[in-house]
DNA sequence: CTTTTTGAACTGACTGGTCAGTGCAAAAAC
DNA sequence: GTTTTTGCACTGACCAGTCAGTTCAAAAAG
C-alpha cells in the first residue's frame, strides 16, 4: 500500500525524516545544537530514540541535512523572484525588491529554521562549518548576481561593493525579519516589506 | 602587584573576573553556551576551576554578566557617537553614518562578543532571555531616537518605520561587519564604512 | 588577620550512541 | 489460498563517558 501522505516524500522512511527534521528544526532554533538532546528530538517527532540513529548517522549529520534541507528551500525561493521579475522586463531593483518579499516569505514560513541558521553561521571550530558556508554561498550568490547585472546594465553604480552589499542586504531582511517575529509578530508581511522597500531605495532620507 | 591592564577594574577580584570573561566569550563565540565547560573557561582564563565559582554563582550568571558587560560598552558607544554629530551641529544621516561607524568599530574590537549575542539574541525559552531584551533594547533605542529626531526635524520621511528600520539598520551593519570578519577579514574598516554609508544615502541604485 | 585563589577529589544527573529484538507487509514457496 | 520467509523500519533498555557544581584544606596575597 502507498501511503497517501502529502509532500513528494514517498516511502515511509522518507516522512520518518521529515518528521525529525521537524522536531529538530524548533527545538534546535529555541536550545541550541548542544543543548538539544537527541532524545528530546525523538520524543517530540514521536518516534524511537533508535529511530533517529537509523535514519541519520549521527546527532551532527542529522542537523547538517537539515541545513542542507532549508536553504535549498530558500535558494530556490530566491532564484525563483529574481527570474520571474526579469521575465517581466523589471528592473533590477524590482528584482531586489522581489527576492526581499521572498525573503520575508520564507522566514514568514519557516523562522525556526532561520534563527537556527543565523545562529551558527558565523560560529567557527565547528563540525558543519564547511556546509553552512557552502550553502550561504548559494543563496548569497543569487543577490550578488542581480547586484552585478544591475552594475553591468547601468542600473548600480559601479563604486558599489558586490559583495559586501549583498551582505548587507541580507543583514537588513535577516534581522528585521527576526524582530518582526520576535516582538511585532502580529505585523503583516506587506507592512514589513513595505518598510524594506522604502529603505532599499533611499527613500528613508530623501525628502519627497 | 596592581595588574597594569585597561579598563576601570581595581581589586585583584575584578582582575580575575575580566580574564575570566575574556576566556568565556572567544570560547562561547566558537562553540556555543552549552558546548562550552567550565573547566576549559577556567584553564583559557589561566586560574583554578574553583575560583570561577568564587566570583559567579554558576556558568550561566558568568554568561548573563559578560552580556551585560558586553552590551554597556556597546550602547555607550553608540550613544557617544550620536552625541558627538549632534555637538557637531550635524545632520541625523550624519549621525546615523556615525553610529555605523561605531558599530563597525565595535566589532572589529569585539568580534567574539558581537558572533555570541547574535547566536543568542532570537532563542526562546533560555534563562537569560529577559537580559538579552533588556540590552537589546537599550542599543536598538538609541538608533530608533536618532531616527525619531531626524522624523520630528523633517529631515526624515514621516512614514519611516521607525522600530524596524532600526533593527533593518542594526541588521545591515551587524551583517556586513560579521561577514567582512569572518570572510574578508584583510579588509579595512574605512572601506567597510564606505560601502555602507552608499547604501545607507540611497545612493547603490542612484543613476549619478 | 582577611580576602582571594588553588587544585584535586567527588557526586549525581544527563547524554550520545549501541544493539538485540519486534512488527509487519510483500514476496516466495507450496 | 495458505504458509513461510525475507528484510526494512523501528524500538527502547542499556552503557560508558561527560559535565556542572561542591567541598575543603591549605597556600598566596595584601
């Protein structure tokens, strides 16, 4: 019998994982690697101690998978905006401005994963550390991208600094995001990239 | 013999406690709260494992204290800044632009200190939480006033976010800076300060 | 004499990882 | 069509090691 589960994982091993990536990703986010128990991981996806060492090696490879698992979510997300304006024959502004709204709307959708994320990523001597640079390559890569076809089309200035701006680009969204979830969680998603907007075309401080 | 070090601390015991939170805070930064023992705080900071239970009450008041001593510097930093365009008869951008660098200048002091509060600063349900708020806010305020003031002055749109333009701002300064660190660390800070007062003027996107 | 530090031994709770065994659905055998 | 076998996925008690925190006599510092 197939199970009819919802999402393209199919074989019963496949929702087992995903119901401890799910565990994982909250109680991770809230605790920390180290302070989060396997045990604790195993009890709140409902399965077996057991369980996790039968589908994943160790406590390390299961949280490296998961940040595998998360940011191919969100570079895909971004690839996506940024292609879809450029379709449209958008500026690269209005790229920009699209991936923020995706940012948005991926930490809008999964803010555990992004705490967790923002959370090791710049911790070094770590086990993971070569994943988690590999992945924020990806994503970072797509904003860095728009940023030099913008440069290249004329539409950037060419003093600007590729890579440090994409930087702090991702800074502003990353950390606005998180307060917004934090402490003004009943904002709507609109509003907050509304205040982005204005703030990524300078129109914080000119006048008009 | 009067150890002949920086800042204020007079007794030996407030000698020992700044060694203490030295070693804490590059061993926390790289690990983590909990990966991190006592016994390595205590063998990094040159004394007995015993005395790191003389002069705190237990691993986390150590932690709790290194936040808030870290976050003082910080705020006071901060306000400096803003305080000093202000004599200047500057403007609030100016000011702003004053307090990023600050921030910048901050890192590059506290690198250590700057990875461990952005590794804490959105986890839930950790005992040190309340802390965390309580010096967040202090720093976040003094951004939010300037933006405030430059509000009030006209010199700001009136429809400006204040709250999270304030976190967009802290979040574009703290990761660019953490990426410049981490990734370019051979880069100078002028040249950082640069790249963020163009994106700060809206002028990434200007045609001129 | 008082304050602070030392250092080593100890405890008790907790944790990552293991492993022999269970359940069960589909295939194979008859 | 009934019985037997296979092997994947899962279980949970168990173990060896680790760590925060305690204790304390004695030494160093002032």
């Amino acid at each position: 019998m197939e199970s009819s589960t919802t999402s393209g994982g199919t074989s019963r091993r496949e929702a087992t994982r995903q119901k401890l990536y799910e565990a994982a990703v909250t109680l991770i986010a809230e605790q920390g690697f180290s302070a989060t128990t396997v045990d604790e991981i195993a009890e709140r996806a409902g399965v077996a101690k057991g369980t996790v060492y039968y589908n994943f090696a160790s406590k390390s490879v299961l949280f490296e998978e998961l940040l595998r698992h998360g940011v191919g979510l969100l570079t895909a997300s971004l690839r996506e905006a940024a292609e879809s304006t450029a379709r449209g024959g958008g500026s690269k502004v209005d790229a920009l401005d699209a991936m923020i709204r995706a940012g948005l709307v991926f930490i809008d959708r999964y803010p555990a994963f992004t705490q967790l994320y923002v959370a090791e990523l710049w911790r070094t001597n770590r086990a993971w550390q070569s994943t988690l640079m590999v992945v924020r390559q990806e994503a970072v890569a797509v904003v860095e991208g728009v940023l030099r076809e913008g440069v290249a089309g004329g539409e950037f200035s060419e003093e600007i600094d590729v890579p440090l701006t994409a930087a702090a680009l991702v800074g502003m969204v990353l950390v606005a995001a998180l307060d917004w979830k934090s402490f003004q969680p009943e904002r709507s998603l609109d509003d907050v990239h509304a205040a982005l907007s204005r703030l990524l075309q300078g129109r914080v401080s000119g006048r008009r």
